[in-house]
C-alpha cells in the first residue's frame, strides 16, 4: 500500500505541477494559437483560390485546360465541316434531302457552338490569360461565323430561284470565307504556326 501512496503522491505532485506552472498555461495557449492560426489560413486559401486570386496548376487544371481545348477544337472543326459539306452538296446538285440533312447538321453544329460560346470566353480567360485568344474569337472568329450563317441561309432559302452560276459563286464565296474563318481557328490553337491550318 505504500507504493500506491507514493504513486498517487506523485502522480498528485505531476498533476499539481501542471495545474500550477505558468509554462503550462503558455504552451496550451501557443498550441491552442496555432491550431487555430493554421484553421483560419486553410479557410484563407480555399477562399482565395475560389475566387481564383490564387490559382494551383495541378494535374486536375492541366486535364481541364486539355478538356476544354479538345472539345473547343471539335466544336469548331464539327461546324466548318458541315458548313463546307452543305455547300459543296448544293453546289454539286445533291438531292435535296442530302443537302437538307447536311443543313440540318450544321444547325445542330451551329446551336452547339452557341451554347457553348460563353464558356468559350471564360474558358479561354481561366485556362489562357492574357493569351489573346478570347479576343480573337469574340471579336473576329465569332463575328465571321455570324456572317457566314447569314450566307449559308440565304443560299439554303433561295437556292431554287436563283440560277446555277450564282449559286456555285455564292458556294465558292461561303467556302472562301470558311477557309478565313479557319485560318483564325488556327491561330487560337497554335498561335506559332499561323501558316498552317486547322482542317
């Protein structure tokens, strides 16, 4: 029993220390701090990074910017195909359901590329800063696809009424103003090689 006495003595005196040190109280204050201190900066960065002040290229951003590249490059590519196909099959006199399901396939590539325009502008701002390339879509690709729209659907509504050498020079315009377009396209995905084309 004497042993327990002394154990619990000096489990006491251990206790009574603690209880009585200023140290004591300082370092649960410090650890408190920096538990706390490290909880508030945690909290500091997500916030900043949401707001996008800070920006982590991780893999996770990389595969994004890979993502959106891709699915930019076959929006673009999926709407001048079937705006080169529509053309070339009213040119060449097609039968006319082709030429209205090659039509068809442009306005859903149209109405596709437009849902998406948007995200295009914020995509190419978060993914490509002071890249240039959000400009050179929203204030000359865009405009130029606007403009060939117009064509292709005064060629798709008066084609019959108009003769067949106007037609094939309405076509050969459409398609040369396709080519421009296409040119610019590549521009934004290689801005190096401006020679070279996306098609």
């Amino acid at each position: 029993m004497g042993t327990d006495k002394e154990e619990k003595t000096k489990v006491d005196d251990i206790l009574q220390f603690f209880r009585n040190t200023k140290v004591t109280a300082v370092l649960i204050v410090v650890g408190l701090f920096l538990v706390g201190f490290n909880q508030v900066t945690e909290a500091l960065e997500n916030s900043l990074r949401r707001l996008g002040i800070i920006k982590t290229f991780n893999t996770s951003v990389e595969t994004n910017r890979g993502q959106f590249s891709a699915k930019f490059v076959e929006n673009a590519w999926n709407r001048m195909f079937w705006m080169r196909a529509y053309t070339e099959w009213v040119k060449i006199k097609i039968p006319e359901s082709e030429q209205l399901m090659a039509y068809n396939k442009y306005i859903t590539a149209s109405e596709i590329w437009s849902s998406q325009l948007m995200n295009y502008y914020l995509w190419f701002d978060e993914y490509y800063p002071g890249s240039g390339k959000r400009e050179l879509l929203q204030e000359t690709i865009q405009p130029k696809l606007v403009g060939i729209g117009r064509a292709i659907r005064r060629l798709r509504f008066n084609s019959s009424s108009i003769s067949d050498s106007l037609i094939i020079a309405r076509v050969d315009s459409i398609q040369n103003l396709v080519n421009d377009v296409n040119n610019d396209f590549y521009l934004i995905v290689d801005q190096k090689q401006s020679a070279k084309r996306l098609l």
